[in-house]
C-alpha cells in the first residue's frame, strides 16, 4: 500500500503485525448485568485501556513505523483535539521522532498536560476561528515535517481496524457493532476489519447528536461539512469525514446512528457503577446507542468499541454527579 491508495483488510492485517509489541492487546469485558438487560451476548473492547487511553495509539503507530530515515529526521507534526496529540506524541517518543502538535486552546487540560508529558511540542489555535490544517500544512512545507492527520489517513485507519480485528478473533463472528464515530478512522478502519472478518455483520457507527454530519454525509452519498459542534464528546467534534473513511463507510457500514449528550453521560455513569469502567463522553458512543437499541438486539451477539478513557477527572465526578440525567 502507498500512502494514496485506498486502504484494504490487508493492511490492518499488516498494521496488527506493525504495532505488535508496542500496542496494548486490550481486554474484551463482558456485564452480566447488560446480558440480561439486553438479553444479548454483549462483549466490549476496552480501547480506554490501550496505551496513552485510546484507540488512537494504534494508528498514530502504524503510520511512524512506516516513516523512512529521512522523515524520522525531521519529525511529525499533526492537529488534533486530544488523543491523536498524545498517540503521535508518544509513539513519536517510543521511537525516537521529534512531535509538532497542533491544539484547540480549549482542549481538555488532562489531553494537554499527558501531550506535554509524552515530549510533544505543542502549538495552540482558537478552533472557532483558526483553520488547523492549513496551520499543519504549513508546518508541514517550511519546516519538511510530515503530517499526519487524525483520521484521513490510509495508515492510520489501518492501524485503528486492529482494534476490531482483535475484538472478533477473540470472541468470534458478531452479529452487530458499536463504533464511535468522529472522522471514521476508526469506523472506516473497524469495518474493513468487520466485513472480512465477520462478513453478516451489522455495522452502526455513532456519532453525537450535535454533529452528525456523518449520518448526513452517509444518507445523502456526499461530504457534508458542519460547524463545530458542541458536544461533551470532544473527541468527535470533527466538521467531516474524510476522503479517504467516507467511501469505506459507504460501502462497509450499515448505518450511522445519533445520541444525546444526556444518553452518553447515562451510559458513562452506568459503565462507572456497574462495570468498573472509566470512558470518556467520546468513548461512550457506542454502548449509548446500543442501550438506546436494546430491543433490536434480543438473542443477538454485540461488539461495542469503548473507544477511549481520557476524561479530566474534576470533569468526570461533575458528570457523575449531574443531576439532571437519568
Ligand atoms: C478520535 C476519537 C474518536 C473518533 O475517531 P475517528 O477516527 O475520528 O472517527 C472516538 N473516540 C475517541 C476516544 C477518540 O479519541
């Protein structure tokens, strides 16, 4: 695979063996309480623990292992709200490569201080005012560093899908899945994984309320770009999918569902009381939207991605705390 061709199961079987021995084989959890609740064989994968707290560990290091001498030399830069910061930061880290990075000035504290922490060099932009590309772009030409974006990025969503690929050879073929849905790296590069791997599938990807550009862009067959929108899921305030998910989205997933912020905070309580389980508002996407469909899932086996755990901590006991959701 080059860096412009689309990219295929192939390559996320490739990714598997790039991140081998850097990455995190999460743990697959499963809830009495849910099974029965749902009358389903639940099985979550707990991305909230993979290095640095997310998912996105996976694709910031499948992309640097491919770097060549030369581009390891003069570094990486990329923008981003949070956990690809961190994930390039510290795969940038692991393997020697200086970091630039790109971040909204009301980015969550804890995202700032872990990027920091990793070694990464970072650089504020106003996200309601500034374009972060453009600013990654330039970057990127002045000083000869190589972009790498959150999402749109064939060696990225490769390395997100092996987070699927290692959920469904762990429990087996699933009926339905769960993806949070920001840019569709990790939806785009969950369903190649799912569609090979366990081809009768349903495939949802979930997106917060607020913004749903996806559900847009998935129903009216074209990008569709939004303002930013505001929602406790920061990790999926992104304004469009890519050139490179949205086709695969297209072509692999089954439909792009919506919840609520009062929904996320409802599923990120009950993963805390219930389950042990520390997830972002981000990270609650797809067991919000699964609880929201529990009828339709009767007698079924489900996989749900719980994508990410980086929440500030002051922020989080106010969610668990709030009093006005359910
Ligand atoms: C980035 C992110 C998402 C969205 O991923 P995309 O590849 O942009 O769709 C979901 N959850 C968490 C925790 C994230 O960090």
């Amino acid at each position: 695979m080059t860096e412009t061709t689309r990219p295929e199961y192939a390559d996320v079987a490739a990714a598997a063996e790039r991140i081998e021995g850097y990455a995190n084989k999460t743990p697959v959890m499963t809830s009495r309480t849910v099974n029965e609740e749902f009358g389903a064989d639940v099985f979550f994968k707990c991305e909230n623990l993979q290095r640095m707290g997310a998912f996105k560990f996976r694709g910031a290091m499948n992309a640097l292992r491919q770097f060549t001498p030369e581009q390891r030399a003069a570094g990486v830069v990329t923008f981003s709200s949070g956990n690809h910061a961190q994930a390039i930061a510290l795969s940038a880290k692991l393997l020697g490569i200086p970091a630039r990075i790109i971040m909204p000035h009301d980015a969550p504290a804890a995202k700032v201080a872990a990027t920091k922490g990793y070694g990464g060099n970072v650089v504020m932009y106003d996200r309601y005012t500034e374009d972060r590309e453009q600013i990654g772009r330039e970057l990127a030409e002045k000083q000869g560093l190589t972009l790498i974006p959150p999402y749109d990025h064939p060696h990225v969503i490769a390395g997100q899908g092996t987070a699927t690929k290692e959920l469904i050879e762990e429990v087996g073929p699933l009926d339905v899945l769960f993806v949070c849905l920001g840019g569709g790296g990790l939806l785009s590069g969950s369903a190649l994984a799912a569609r090979q791997l366990s081809p009768d599938c349903t495939i949802y990807g979930v997106e917060p309320e607020a913004g749903n550009d996806g559900q847009q862009s998935f129903r009216s067959g074209k990008i569709v770009h939004i303002d930013t929108p505001k929602t406790i899921a920061d990790g999926a305030q992104t304004q469009h999918l890519g050139h490179y998910t949205f086709p695969l989205i297209q072509k692999y997933v089954n439909d792009i569902l919506t919840v609520s912020d009062d929904e996320l905070i409802a599923s990120m309580k009950f993963m805390a009381e219930r389950m042990k389980i520390v997830a972002e508002p981000t990270g609650c996407l797809g067991f919000a939207a699964a609880r929201a469909r529990k009828a339709e899932l009767s007698g079924k086996k489900v996989g749900i991605i719980i994508s990410g755990g980086n929440v500030d901590i002051a922020r989080y006991g106010e969610f668990l705390a709030g009093k006005s959701v359910s």
